[in-house]
C-alpha cells in the first residue's frame, strides 16, 4: 500500500476518539441489554445473565469438553501411526483418517452418515469417469448446487422414501443423532469440488509439474522446501487421486465440521511431509491463545450484552421500535462482533488442532473486527480460506480480473446458496455486489500516484473507509440478523432526521477516527522495517 502521510498527532486523536466512543457504545448497549427482559437469555458464570440465543455456539461450547477429550485421542493415535509406519506412513495416515473420519461422522450423524457416503462415492465416480468430458465442470457445478438444494429442501433425506421398510432407520436416526448430517456437508462439497478439479487439473498439466523437479531428489524431498502456497498450486502425482485419498480427505476429522477449507493438493502434501510453517513452541502459543484469550474474551462478550438475541430472535423484535438511531447502530455492528467473535474461536479451535496434527491451513479472520474498512479487505479476512477456495475453484475459471465486476455476483451469488437458500442471504450477497462496485470503480479511479501526493487525498480515502463500514453493517444485519423483516425498520430509521444524523456522526467521527488508525496500520505492514 503507498503511504497516505497520516501525522503521529492525526493517528493519535484518531485512535484516542475512536476507543473513547467504542467504550461508551459499548456502554449502552449493556445498559439495553440488561433493561430489558431480552428472551435468549439466561443466567452464566457466576450468576451474570448471558446472551445464550445461537444454538449453534450453545451446541459447540456444550460438548466442548467431549471435542477436547476426543482431539487428544486423535492426535494421540495419529501420532502413534507416524512413529510405528515408517515406509508405509503415507498409507496408514490416510486409512487411519478415514476410520477416524468415519468414526466420528457415525457419532455425530449416526445412520444418517450412510447418505453422506453414498452421495459423495457418486461425485468420486463421476470424476473418476467423466473428467474428460467436454462440459464435464458444467455438469459437476450443476450437481453441486442441486445437492445443495435438496438436501435442505428434503432436510437429509428419509430412509423410508427409497423402501418404507426401512423406516425404521429414520427413527433410529431421529433418536441418536447429534447433529443432522447435511449441515456440514456443505463443507464436504467444498472438498469434493477441490479433489475433483485439482485431479483434472493435474491429468491435464501431468508434465508440468514433474519438469521443474530435480531429478535427483524425491518427491517428498521437493515438497519439503515449499511454502503453503506453492503446495496448493503443485499437483499431486496421479496415482494419489484415488478413493483413499478422497475419503481421507473428506473425512479429516479436525476439519469435518467447521473447516478451515484446505484444498486437497495442501492436505495430501502435508500427509507426505508436515507443515515446516510453524515451530513447536509457536504451535503450543497458539493453542494457549485459542482456548484460553479467544474463548475466554468471548465469554466476557456475551455476558456484557445480548446483540444476537436482539438482534436475531423475533421474539425481542419489538425491541427494535424502542430503539433511536443512534441503538440501531450499536445493535448493527455489536451484532457483527458477536459473529466474528464465535467463528473466530471456532475457526481457530479446529485449525489449532490440524497443525498438532502436522496440516496446517489458511488462517480465518486474520485481522481484528475492528481493523476493516472495505468490503473486499474485509471479505478476504473474514473466511480467508473459503476465499482462497472461491478464487481458485471459481474466480479464476470464469476470467479473473478481466472480468471482476461480473465474476464477483457469480461468486457471492454461490457463497449465499452455500449457506442457505434463503432470500436474507441472497439479499446480503446482492448488496455487497453493490458495495463493491462503487468500491472498485474508486480504488481503480484513484489508484494513482498524483492523488497520492494530493493534500486531501488522506482524508478521502478515511471517508470513504467510513462510509464502507456502516454498509458492512447494514449487510450483515440483513444476511445474519433479523432478515428482510427488519430490513423496513433500518431504512425508515436511516431516512429520519435523527437517523441521518447518526448516520454523520459515525461516518465523520466514529468510522473516520477508526480509519484514520487503520490506513496506518496498512503502511506498517507494507514498511520493510516493520
């Protein structure tokens, strides 16, 4: 990034107006939070009401303690394979995650994982057998959305519609499983689509990649000296995109359930030779940072105040009347904090458990919530992985940047139905398409070295950051909030005089007072003496 030329006293008063305004925001908002008799609520640690509406984080930090015991067994095995297989290592690490995988995907799914299975054999086949074929990523694309569709659309399917016979086993399933199994297997489709494409790619690039290899070195060799980008891109050799890999693959136990997204090229590299990324001692601070910071603030944050249950549950619907403009805002963003918080330690409980294991993947959120101010920066951090995946698996193939302002409705249109086929996604998808438009239209405008040497220049860009911030939140309230229903509520808000008002003051002191601290952090990074 070139230096904007923010002054240590313009950096300073910025951070100083933007903490003291977030302090008091937050302030308030505890103090709506605890006013009123919010339903999702009930009482935490020590007695303190805490926000408990996200069945999602309620199910995960419940059985926290049954995924802890159950990473230790895991690492403690896989472990024990490394250092018993010698030659055969490759070999028994893949069979040991599939019987891992496989394990753990009856455990949770229990005889709904037998759909799982059969569904993904048949896309195995398919690229197995008709990888050649002329519109064959059509045809798996097409696949891929219809599976999407029908397994929400007929929530996992029944037993008893393929032979009433065996209804039996939808009541079997009804009673022990744990989590239906077509929850995360949007997840497994992500991988199905990576094994598939990086097996076509690697059939028709087969000499590529052999020709810049030494001879004289093994293969295992050569990928020992590769960064995680370059093990992503290098194909594997043929033979190892068979149907143990693919089941290994799918079924990695510490990245069945949540990700991060790793393509398979990364995963089979690292089952050869295991991430040279991290130390030991930096792998062990990381955990630490994870299960006792990350959970930890988390925690704290849900006992302060309730933006989820506010925000997300109809009953509290009518809260959302009670609130002046100046309320909504601090709903709207505490409402972003409060997601990016609980998939951030999600995220990065699963990933700390890959890298023991030896795999490591893209780190999701790698900024600060509070260190984003456009859409595309903010998108590329929040879910890093699934982005690297969008880029290379769709991005790339439809044109890349030759054709950006088109590819992008593509690519987020695919991102809302991944989630759900729900008309808030598809319209949170839509209004960051919007957001981004104007965004890259500016950024390409001005691009340019005489702006940069325009006194006013630096400030722009801090309003035009603000300005992206508040549309970041109005997205997220729609897409993940309280729908297209309180949709009507915000916009009525924003167009009062109180609203437009709110609006000024957190787009020119609030937002600007943060930008300003986050366009200097931008140039630190950029600064080799960093």
């Amino acid at each position: 990034m070139k230096k904007l030329g923010f002054t240590k006293n313009e950096i300073a008063l910025g951070f100083g107006v933007f903490v003291i305004v977030e302090i008091f925001s937050l302030w308030r908002f505890h103090d709506i939070s605890k006013a009123q008799n919010v339903v999702g609520t009930e009482p935490g640690i020590w007695g303190f009401t805490k926000d408990v509406s996200d069945s999602q984080w309620n199910y995960f930090e419940d059985n926290l303690y049954l995924l802890i015991s159950f990473q230790v067994i895991n690492l403690l095995g896989s472990a024990i394979v490394k250092v018993t297989s010698n030659k055969q290592r490759y070999l028994n690490l893949r069979i040991y995650n599939i019987l891992m995988g496989i394990g753990f995907s009856v455990f949770l799914h229990s005889v709904g994982v037998i759909f799982s299975l059969v569904i993904s054999t048949i896309f195995y086949l398919l690229q197995k057998y008709l990888k050649n074929f002329r519109y064959f990523s059509w045809l798996i694309w097409t696949l891929v959305i219809g599976v999407l569709y029908c397994n929400e659309t007929y929530d996992g399917y029944r037993f008893a519609t393929i032979n009433q016979s065996l209804g039996f086993l939808d009541d079997f399933r009804k009673e022990n499983q744990i989590l239906r199994w077509n929850v995360i297997y949007n997840l497994i489709l992500l991988r199905i689509l990576s094994f598939t494409f990086d097996h076509k790619w690697a059939q028709e690039n087969r000499q590529t990649k052999y020709s810049i290899i030494d001879p004289r070195t093994t293969y295992d060799e050569q990928i020992d000296v590769r960064s995680y980008k370059d093990i992503v891109k290098d194909h594997q050799q043929l033979p190892d995109y068979n149907f143990i890999s693919f089941l290994a693959y799918l079924y990695y136990v510490p990245l069945l359930f949540a990700g991060p997204t790793v393509t398979f090229n990364a995963y089979n590299s690292q089952l050869r030779v295991p991430q040279q990324t991290y130390t030991n001692g930096q792998v062990i601070k990381y955990v630490l940072r994870v299960y006792l910071l990350d959970f930890g603030t988390f925690q704290l944050f849900l006992h302060i105040c309730y933006p989820n249950a506010i925000a997300k549950n109809q009953a509290n619907f009518w809260i959302w009347h009670s609130f002046n403009s100046f309320d909504l805002h601090f709903m709207s963003f505490f409402n972003l904090v409060f997601i990016w918080y609980k998939f951030l330690t999600i995220w990065r409980m699963t990933r700390a458990w890959a890298l023991m294991d030896g795999i490591e993947t893209p780190e999701n959120m790698n900024r600060c919530i509070y260190n984003n101010y456009n859409f595309s920066g903010f998108w590329r951090s929040w879910h890093r992985s699934f982005n690297q995946w969008l880029i290379r698996y769709i991005y790339v193939p439809l044109g890349g940047n030759k054709l950006k302002v088109l590819n992008m409705w593509v690519v987020f249109t695919f991102v809302a139905l991944w989630h759900d086929f729900k008309l808030d996604l598809l319209l949170w998808a839509w209004i960051i398409c919007l957001a981004l438009i104007p965004e890259i239209a500016v950024q390409s405008y001005f691009n340019k070295d005489k702006f940069y040497k325009q006194w006013w220049f630096k400030y722009l860009c801090a309003f035009g950051g603000a300005f992206q911030i508040e549309m970041m939140c109005l997205a997220n309230l729609i897409g993940f909030g309280n729908g297209h229903e309180g949709m009507g509520i915000v916009i009525k808000n924003w167009i009062s005089i109180q609203g437009l008002i709110c609006l000024l003051f957190y787009i020119c002191i609030r937002n600007y007072a943060g930008c300003v601290y986050q366009l200097s952090l931008r140039e630190k990074e950029t600064d080799k003496n960093y």
